[in-house]
C-alpha cells in the first residue's frame, strides 16, 4: 500500500455553484493520485453540496467525503485533521 503524502481538505458549505468546478481543478492538477487525498468535509450544507460531494468521493478512490453538523469553517478544518493521512 502506497503511504499518502499530501492531504487536501476542502470545508464545503452550500457551495453547490462552485464545488464542482473546485474538484474539477484538483482532478487536473499534475500529481500522482496515488500519493494524494482528498477529504471533502461537508459542513451542514443546505444545498446540493452533500450530493456533490458524494458523487465525487464515488467517482474517485482519493476522495473522501465527511458529513458533519454546521459549526463553521475552522471546526470543518480540524475535525478532517483527525483523518487526514498525509
């Protein structure tokens, strides 16, 4: 098994217009996905945010979605450091 190097978080409230072109740029970028994760943490949203990130995490094996209750951006950070791997 292939040890993760980089862990990308990305807190996710009512995002729906812009997550999918956000996640769009991290699928492009030059870097080996095996050596990558992505951990999408979706913070209460009241859009079609959870869907989105569900879809992606689906799609893509380096990207992990986390459902939590709203309690802000920072909380959103902290609670993914407690999985991230790289």
């Amino acid at each position: 098994m292939v040890k993760v190097k980089l862990s990308m978080i990305v807190p996710v409230y009512n995002a729906e217009k812009y997550l999918g072109a956000c996640l769009e740029s991290v699928l492009v970028g030059k870097f080996d996905k095996e050596l990558v994760e992505v951990l999408l943490i979706d913070d209460g949203s009241t859009d079609r945010s959870s869907d989105i990130c569900d879809y992606y995490a689906k799609r893509y094996s380096f990207i992990e979605t986390y459902h939590i209750e709203n309690r802000g951006q920072s909380n959103a950070r902290n609670y993914a450091l407690e999985y991230a791997r790289g």
